[in-house]
C-alpha cells in the first residue's frame, strides 16, 4: 500500500512537472536566443561531450551488460573489452558526428524561418502538456 501511494504521488508531481514545461516552453515559444546562454567552441564541446559520456554510469551498465556476450572467455579478456569498447567509441562518435553536421545545417536554414522555430516550439509545449495530463488521468493496472 505504501509503494501505491508513493506512485501515486510521484506520477502526479510527474503530471504537474511535464505540464509546467509545456506551459514554459509554450509561453517561450518566439525566444531564439534564450538569456545567459554562452556559446562555445567545437572543441570545448567535444572534449566535455566525452568528459559526460566517460563518467555516465548508464554508459559503464550497457558495456558491462552487452560486451559481455562477445568476449571469449578463452582469450584475453581485458583486451576483448578494451577492443569492442573502442569500436563500439568510435561508431557512436562517427554518428554523433554526422547528426551534429546535419543539425548545424539544419538550424542555420531554420534560423531563416522564426515562425517555424515558434510554431514547433508551441506544438512540442502542447504535447508535453498533453502528455502530463495523460499521466495524470492514467490508471496503473492492479
């Protein structure tokens, strides 16, 4: 009884909170660029990009929960984990890479249309405000 009403609880604040982001990112729909945000260079960015991926304890749960099944236990293991590690690095860099490309150009030809910006913004607020009274109505299954 106890852990149904802590979800109860949880999902409602949970409710409460996607809402007010809806209503925040709606109300600051036309902002292009928001206040104190400061810009930085490429390569302060990918060197803190690695820094949060290197110390992401869900990044260190996935390679000890699917490496795993790769390696031959015969071999050496340490140089198994280091090699699938590096390439599993390398691919995940490579694509994030090609997306980052693709959405600097993306924003400098959206940066051209503002109402476009505003309108995407205004649907992404009402659909988080969509979603939190979804949760808020939604029935756990007993």
């Amino acid at each position: 009884m106890a852990s149904a009403q802590a979800f109860i609880i949880l999902k409602i604040a949970g409710a409460f909170y996607l809402v007010w982001l809806g209503i925040k990112t709606w109300r600051e729909a036309d902002v292009i660029e928001p206040a104190g945000v400061k810009k930085t260079g490429i390569h302060r960015a990918f060197r803190e990009g690695v820094l949060v991926e290197a110390f992401n304890l869900k990044t260190a749960a996935f390679f000890l929960a699917f490496i795993p099944q790769f390696v031959d236990p015969a071999a050496h293991v340490a140089a198994q984990f280091i090699a699938l590690g590096l390439v599993s690095v390398a691919l995940n860099t490579s694509v994030d890479l090609i997306v980052a490309y693709w959405a600097a150009k993306a924003r400098v030809g959206l940066a051209k249309r503002p109402s476009f910006i505003t309108n995407t913004r205004q649907a992404s607020g009402a659909v988080m405000c969509g979603l939190g009274a979804t949760l808020l109505f939604a029935h756990r299954a007993t």
